[in-house]
C-alpha cells in the first residue's frame, strides 16, 4: 500500500519536531514537505539534531502547490494560519488536521472572545470534527478537516468523561486541578519559559482565564448534554513534558470505590490509549512520557462524596502530536496504533 | 543579654540540617548540644560540608544531663522518640519544640489509629500547645511543650483561614489539591525518593489517606467551631523545597473578588511572615526558597461561586524549622523574626 | 523466522527495565523468562507500569531449565551472578550476554582488585568477547559470552578510538572528564542517590579510582597495541539519563581541524550508531536521550596541540540495553538496528 | 557609623536581583538608587516578587545627580555600559564596581577583539584593579575602580593559583574542563536558555573560543609571570547555580598528595571565602548555594604525574554578586564577610 503522504505547515516548535519524530518510523506515512517561512533552507536535522540519520528533509516556503499535492497536511502553526489554508487544501482533496486551536470552538463568538482576532473561515466550521477519538472517532473516519485537541482539554475530558456520561456527579461544581510541564509554554523565547524561571518552582497560573477553559467546558457540555461549571487551574511544573490533572466532583449518587473502578474500565476497555490503572495505582506523568498513552485512576477518599480522578498524558503526544497521527491513522484506516507503539521511557 | 541555649535531638535528617542553617546566624540562640546515636563522634560540618567554618561541634549520644542544662530542645526526630523523652526535660525547666508529629493530634485515638503506636505520655498533651503563631500566638508565648505543625498543614491552614473565620464557605465540600518537594520524603534511604524515580515526573500520592488530614482537619476544625470536611490530595513535584496548596471553597455567601482580597490583607497585615499577594499574582514556591514566609493569593475565577486561594511555603522553613525557631522566638520574647530574615533564593 | 527467545537474568534494576522496554517491540525477539528472586511472582508491568499493555510476563525465580531453552540470556544483575550461571548456560548452547562487569576485564588479578571477590570461571574468559561493535563486530558475531561494556567505558572509547588508532596524540598523558546522569548509579535505595542529595548540585567523585578505569584502559591499550596513562574523572549530571565525555590530547603531529574532521568520519562512516557531528556542533547527551546513538564531535582549539573530543550517550541505551540488544542482532545475524530505531526524545 | 550608600546601574538581571538580596540584610550598606530604563517606575519587589517587605525603592531613570551622591556604584549592565559612565563617577568622588567585563582585560586590543566593540574609557585602564580578593587584597583597598571577575575566572584561578605560584606544573599544558549552572546564561530571552531546552541535557560549548579565556589567562600568567597555554572548554549543567572546575596540570616535581594538600591550605588558610576540604572531599556545587565561598580539593589520582584541582562556587555570588560586596567591604574597610555569611541551602 502506498504511503500516506504527509505535509506539515510550520514545524519548528516542539508538536513539529514531536511530529517529525513519530512519523520518522511510522510504517504507513512520510512526511513529504515541511513548511517554515523563517527558516526555509534549513535541513530539519540541523535545526534539531535528535533526528540526525532519519530525515534529508529541509524546510521550505509555504508552497500551496506541494501542500495540495500531500494526502494530509497537519499545522502546528500559531492560531491563525490554518484558518487561512485550510478552505484551499480541502477543497484540493486534501484531509487537514490542525494542532492550534482554529477550529476548536464551535461557537465562534467565545473563540474570538478568547483568541482576539476574527476567525477566517466560519463556514468551514459546520464540518470541522474535534479529534479526540474516545469521543468521536466515528466522525473522525470520515472528517476532512480535525481540531486537534488542546493538551490540557485530552486530559481533563477523558478524566471526567466516565463520570459524565452516567450523570454521577454535579454538573455545577466541577474542578480541575490541572499541571503541564513546561514544553507546553513552547518554544518561544520568553523570559517565563526560561530554566532559571521555571526550574525548583511550582506555581498556578491563569487563574482567571485560560484559552483551554472554553473548550473544555464545551467537550464537558457535549458529554452532559447541557452545561456545566468549571473551575480550571492549570499549573507549572518543573518538567519537561507531562500532564496530570486532578478531578474533583461531588457525587450525586452513592456508588461505591468498585463500582467506580468499573465504570472507568469498562467506559475505556476497547481504547488502545487509555489505561485506566488498578485501585490505588499513582498515574505519573512518568509513565507516559514519550508514549501516547493516557493513564488514569479513579478514588472516593474516606467514602465522602468527593470523586477524585487523576490523568496523566505526554503533552507533546496524546496532547498534542501523537493524537493528531492517532487521527490520521483512523482517517486512513490505518492500524489506530501505526507508529505509535513507543514504551515510555522509564527512568 | 545571655544567648538561649538550644539542644537538637536527631539532626541527621532535612529538618535537622535545616534548624543549623538557621541557628548558626541566630542572634540570640546558640546551638550547644546536637544528639545522633548513629552518628556520635561525627562533626556536623562533616556529615553537611555547607556548615563547614560555622560549627566545630559533633554529633553526641543523647546526655539527659546534657539536655536538661538547655533552655530548649528542638526534636527533629522520626514520630515516637519526643513523646519518650519530653516529659523529664519539662520537669526539669526545659522547654520543648518537637518537629515530629507527636504532640500534634489532641485525640489520642486518632493519632494512635493514624501513626501505629500507642502514645507515650498522653497527661503532656493538656499542655500542648499547636505552634502555629498565626493562630495560637498568645499560646505559645507560654507554652512549655509546642507540637510544631507539618508541612502541608501550615500552607492549608493558613490559606484557609480567613474564609473560614468569617464563615464564608461551604465547609462540608473543601479540597486542598497539594503539592510538595521531594525534601518532604526526608532524606532516608528509599527508592521513591530517588532522583531517577521523581525527577521529570509528578504524581498524586496519598489520596486515600496521609497523616496530615487529620491535623489539617483538626486546625480547620478549630476556625470554625465546628466539623469541616476537607478532601485532601498531596502530590509531589520534581524540586528539592516547596509547597504549593491550591485551595478551593464554595462559597456561601456573595463576596467580590476585592472584598476576598481586603479580608485575606486584613487578616495577616499584622504578621510578619505572612504575605498576602496583590490580586493576580502567582504566588510561586520559588518565590520562598530558603525563607520562613508563606506567600498567598485568592482568586474568584469568572466570578463564579468558587473561592480559589494558592499558597506556598518552603517546606523546611516556614513548614518545620523555620516555623520552630519563630516559635522559639515567640517563647523566648525575642524579636519574632531574629535569625529569620533570609530574601528567598532568586533565581 | 522464528523469534530469538530471550531470558533475563535480573532485571529489577534499571537496565532490566530497559531491556523490556527496547525488546517489546523488537521484530525478531522476544522475551520469554525474566527471573529475580526479590519479586517472583510480581507481574513486570506491575514493578513497571510503562510497560502495561507489552508484557503479560512475571519475574519467576531463576530456573535453570527455562532459561538454558533460551537463545540468549541477559545478565541485568550485581557483579557476580552472570559467572556463576554462564558455563552451564554455555554448555547448554545458549549465548550469554552480560550487562554487569564479571567478564569485562581480562587481567583477573586486576578484576579481582576492584570488584573485591574472586573470579567465579576463570577458564571462560579466553572465549569472551568484549562487546563493543565498534572494535569487536567480527568476533561478537561468533562469541558465545559478551562482556557488554560499561557505561564511561563506551562514550570513552569510542571517542578516543579514531586518534589513537592513528597515533596521533601522546598515549602518556590522556585525560578523559566524564558525566553520568544518575540512573547510572542504579536503582538501589542509596541516601546519595536521593532527589534531595542531586538535584541542583554537580560534583566529581571517584577521582582516586573508579571500577571504569581499567576497564577504559583495557580497551585503549588495545587500540595502541601498548599502555596508555589515562586520567579519569567522573562526575555527576543532575539528570536522569545521558553521559558526556570531554576528551584530552595532546597531539603528537601536526594535523589540522579540517584532518581530523576527516579522520573521525572516515572512521565511522559505516556505524549505524556512531554519529561524527559536523564541525563547531554541541553534542549533548538530550540528542541521544532513548536513542542507542552515540554523537560525537572533534575540536582543535585556536590551533594549539591540545585535541578535544566530546562525546555523548544515553548510558541505559548505548551504554548498557541498547548494547546489548545490538551486540543479540549481531550474533543472530539480524538487522543491526533491528529494535533500536528510536529517534531521541527532544525536547 | 554610617551606611555606604550603593546605587546601582543595571538590576533587572540576575546579577541585579542577588546584589539585592546580598544587600538587604548588609549591615553597614543600604542600596538607595537602582537604576533600569526599561524598567523605570516599577518597584523592584515587583518585578522580583521575594523582595516583597526588604525594598520600597523602585527602579529608575539613571540620574547622574543620583548616582554621584553614592559612595560606591555597582554596575550590573550589559558590557559597554560601564565604561561610558565610570568616568565622571570617579571624577565626582564615587567609587565604582563593574560586575560586567569592560574593565577585566587590560589589554585592550584583546578586550576589543573579543567583546567586539571599541573601548570607552582606555585612559582609566591604568587605575582599575581586578577585584579578586584573594589575589589583590592591597590594591583593591584603595581601588576607585573594580573589574569584578567572571564566574569561570573566579574558579579556576583559585584553584589553579596554589599550583602555579608554586611553581609545580607544565604552564604550556593547563586544562580547566569547566560547568555552569543555566543562570550564568542571564535572564534574556533566548531559546537555548529555555527550561525545554537545558533540562535533562548537558553539553560542551564555547570549545573554540569563549570570552573568559582571555581574562583567565591573564590571571595565571600574572600568577607565573609569565605566558600560559590553557585549553579551557565550558559546559551547561542543567541547574540554576553553581560553577563547577575540574583542572588538570602536568606535574613538573614530584610532590605528594599530602604535600599538596599542605600547600592548598596554606594557600587559602587566611581567606575568609575558600575553603580547601580534606583529602578525597567531593566539592558539590549544592556546598556553596546561595553563599560567597569557594570550596576545594586537591588529588594526584594514582600517584601519576597529573594533579587534579575540583572547585566550586555559586556564580552569582562568588562568581559575581558576592565577590562584587566582597570587594566593597574591602573597599570601605568593613568586615570582610559583612552581609555575605550565608550558610549555603543544603538541601
């Protein structure tokens, strides 16, 4: 079978090199044309040498003629510039997903509230299918254009969705307790990214708005059939990479530490990347790093009537590149796994 | 004005090297006796190079007489060994600060149930006092046996403690989300602890259980007259120091984000290691690196009917042996903050 | 064709771990027994939850029968064990690979030296082939026994092999200034060993004598067809993973940077897994992080007689698993990079 | 007595944030102008939030008025900025501190070579002394201009300075094999000094030429009067502090470990901030965190003819901020370790 032609727009911040590295032993796709306006020329090798022995490839200008002729094209591009080739490329043929967040709120009032510019392509909104395959991925087969999802929204949606779906906790009161590693910041020169800034410290951070809070209340909303309040406090940790969040809701039913376990096993049990871990099991972002795998657990502290789940995923993978070549391998209907089977890596 | 004449029982661990740092610029206090059976013989300054030129003193076995000739003997023990050996150093005039948690619970039953041992002198306990001076000042003015509070407590409780005297909360649904530096794991030898299990990692640890929830609810307790439910979840972060609690309430009655804030100003304006932070700040462990103050910020995210207060502390400072010789200092009427005035470490 | 049967010997330790996590996906083996005594019945996936969803196997205590059915057998164990168990598993016609030092040095007067107990089969060291492809690759091909090297070992052997082999610098006087992530201390319960006692802090130690040194001196001596004087420092890195080695030589000719540029590529041109960076590049061990690569880079400075060589591994990888499951490709006559095909993992 | 009054240029680095810190607490020195442009208005607890209750002063236009009413200026700016404005201070009466480099190479052509811009103030060359302490105590007493050393230069010319004065190595063969924590890189931004991009890394750089070459080769040739060839090659380690030097010397006697030892502590028995540990020591860059001494040691590693010097101190403090108050203590005949007796943060 041919390969899955693959472009990426954009690729010089960590989801571009992630993507690079996951494709690079993908058995069913190769990346065919990389695009970086500033640093067109550059062989990717050079600018990040990890993947030295694995890629001639170099960077080059946005070419629409190259892009149109891949069978994919992701971005992992700063929000607004999918938005702007996307409508072309679809219209070539061409199945887009896109790792920003252009497509990922529906209601395009809330998106413009929260990004401050106005969305290029409305109209392309009606078919766009939000790529978190535990919810969607019958829709994900067929879509042409997927909304990657944000890496903080994987962890949190999964975390909750169990508990959602069977209406056991109130809908009013929802918390999410959640920490990224700073990979997540990017990679852009910023003085609060710097290891001086960031390492031996821990703090919360945005407290009062965070652009990932609307689409998580959206995919919440979607799985409640209504609307629900969130509290989100996202978190840095002194890490690379990682996610973990900690989910707090008020149960409004007494159901017991078994059957909680059980809910959440049998919710993920055909999922090839969600683990959902035994009774008492400590999801460490440890444990997921490299991998593409989400691990969970499920608690009811001391029998109160506080459910706590803790979710752990790489942020650069499940939340981020990893996902996005999960969603291509359904799109393709490739093996949902190709290319991604990596072991993480421990220590 | 004679010095206060201080003995240290154990001191081979984190809280111990850490009452050293802080004592060997103490005006007032000078450290004449440090106890290790394991390490009798062995200079301080050997086992911990960083005192090299600041003591000439070494480790001894434990002298009764010896520790009756101090004004004041700081236990930085495992759990078991204070409560063996206060009582005959308050009968002989000494007065005693354990770091260990043994004085810390008043219902006995609860500390035996938590801690796996039956408690050695449980008449001492009428006399205990709790030495968190941000509540029990006055107290430990007088007090003769001081239960130094814990880690996580002191950040929980003091986070929460403005809301909860002045009734703001919903006090059967609390969550302490927290989350510590691997310092608290002590510096025994284990294989969690290691630097290839914890660093580029983080996990929640503890949810169905830790030692601190009861003496957090406890305090919590005491604020209101009342009984609080409180779900507490530690986690653990890849630093050396630091805590980080991020505190949540419900709130039960209308306040806006600008009366949250002068109540939370009001309440510490008069402690000198307290600092509550302007509105939007993000208090960051590194911002107490090495000092003895908490630092706090409270928030209501989108004007919803959540409180969200975060607060850090160093965890061997204003969390153990900071927090012991402000006690010191309370008992002893020396300025509260002698020896206490380190700038944290930044960067 | 038929798998590669493995066993393992060990493998608690975090090059047990390691080994599991290459060989899950490796196309041509498969583990089929890996024993330790301490865990017998503890499910790997379990001990090692990054392994959850690839292994279904236990640790079984050693026995003899299952593992002289194996092809080959890893020894992921203490110094000692791998000569007590290998002439049996010789005679039964299975292949040995050791990861621990029993069969590195072959001067056993020395060996027994540093590692303090006598040799336990004297009479297999004529057979043993030091596995290091890089010099050996003719012999291991055939070799029932490996002596897998050590980690310091191969970043410095590899590093000085292309300037010695030519003779150019003086063999009296080299000087090689290592550093070793921590889990190249394993994963023993060592107070050294803690979070709290690494991170942040950089230190050499060793300098009066490391087990790696005559084991490096072994290896060049042999390159020389003489004896070298060797200086080695190792020193700590507070990461996980990764050695550096910064190499010393003073040259004996006249040879340019552009030369030895030249030279060193030449050298390795054909390696799967050695990498001759271009001139001026910075290798660092987060190039090689997972990955068996070794990446190295040759430097004259401002034109003086001293040449630098700076050289980088992941020690569990190239320096200890990857190795090892190399030298298992070679001696079965597969693909050389069959399993080890990893990009590193960057950021 | 009264305080010196101390301005300083410059402040928003990380130089800036620890003279803060060394001088909140300084008994005899009160910081009464700090000076940014960038910055001008905006309180310095502010901008470095553990400040919060040591500083009212915030940063300002510089002021010549202002500056000229100091006692002693510190200038913490990028190089060129000193040299512009030292002048008319020293004419007014002001003595100056340069914890930049325009004043370390007395050469100028060397200076302009390496700095790459053409010097301002050449005439002052002739009065500036270099303020390391334990070579140029006298002068720097009566000095009205300080060159405060580099972080690399402070140490490896206290370690390599026993040595050489003794006249014990081969001055055509020096080797300093150095490391820095990622705050020697300063607080801009830049993406090589990203937290995703130092992290669990560790590299050689700056092998073909690095600014502080020069300037240590100016101190040991003062050392033998003479001319040097040193081989001086910097690494990152991924902490924030701390220097780290391992050099190696030729011997040219035979002198034995015991007699080395000798001479490094007679060497530095007067200096109130080296610290020469005993035989097999393991000098640790987390033995000086956050305090002004340089710790050492001295072996001669298997009684062969090279001599290995490890020292290490925290490069914002002995390497700059502290060796910077170092010298205006000297300056003003203070106390030498007035307001620098920190004991280092261990852990």
């Amino acid at each position: 079978m041919a390969k899955v032609k693959v472009g990426i727009v954009g690729g010089t911040g960590y989801t571009g090199v992630e993507l690079l590295r996951l494709l690079a032993n993908h058995p069913n796709a190769e990346v065919v044309a990389i695009t970086s306006r500033s640093e067109a020329g550059m062989p990717v090798a050079e600018m990040f040498p990890n993947l030295r022995g694995f890629y001639d490839l170099a960077f080059s200008e946005p070419n629409p003629d190259v892009l149109k002729a891949c069978d994919v094209v992701f971005f992992a591009t700063p929000h607004g510039v999918a938005m702007s080739m996307t409508p072309d490329l679809v219209e070539a043929g061409v199945r887009v997903i896109d790792l920003a967040a252009d497509f990922r709120i529906n209601d395009l009032e809330v998106w413009e509230d929260w990004y401050g510019m106005s969305h290029g392509c409305p109209s392309i909104m009606d078919e766009v299918v939000y790529g978190l395959p535990e919810m969607f991925r019958e829709k994900i087969k067929e879509a042409r254009v997927i909304a990657n999802p944000g890496c903080y929204p994987t962890a949190v949606q999964l975390g909750f969705q169990p508990l959602l779906k069977a209406g056991l906790v109130d809908i009013d009161h929802l918390i999410a307790d959640a920490k990224s590693g700073i990979s997540g910041a990017g990679r852009g020169a910023k003085v609060e990214s710097l290891a001086a800034e960031t390492s031996e410290g821990f703090k919360a951070y945005g407290i009062n708005g965070h652009r990932h809070l609307p689409e998580i209340v959206q995919g919440l909303n979607a799985m409640v059939g209504g609307k629900v309040n969130l509290t989100f406090v996202p978190h840095l940790i002194p890490t690379i990479r990682g996610i973990e969040a900690t989910l707090y809701g008020k149960l409004t039913k007494n159901v017991s530490q078994q059957e909680l376990q059980e809910l959440f096993e049998n919710t993920y049990c055909e999922e090839p990347f969600v683990d959902v871990m035994p009774a008492n099991s400590q999801p460490d972002t440890r444990l997921v790093k490299g991998s593409n795998m989400c691990r969970m657990a499920v608690y009811r502290p001391s029998g109160g009537d506080i459910v706590v789940v803790t979710s752990v995923i790489d942020n650069l993978v499940k939340g981020a590149a990893g996902q996005a070549v999960q969603n291509m391998n359904i799109m393709f209907d490739l093996e949902e796994n190709a290319g991604l089977n990596h072991v993480a890596l421990l220590p």
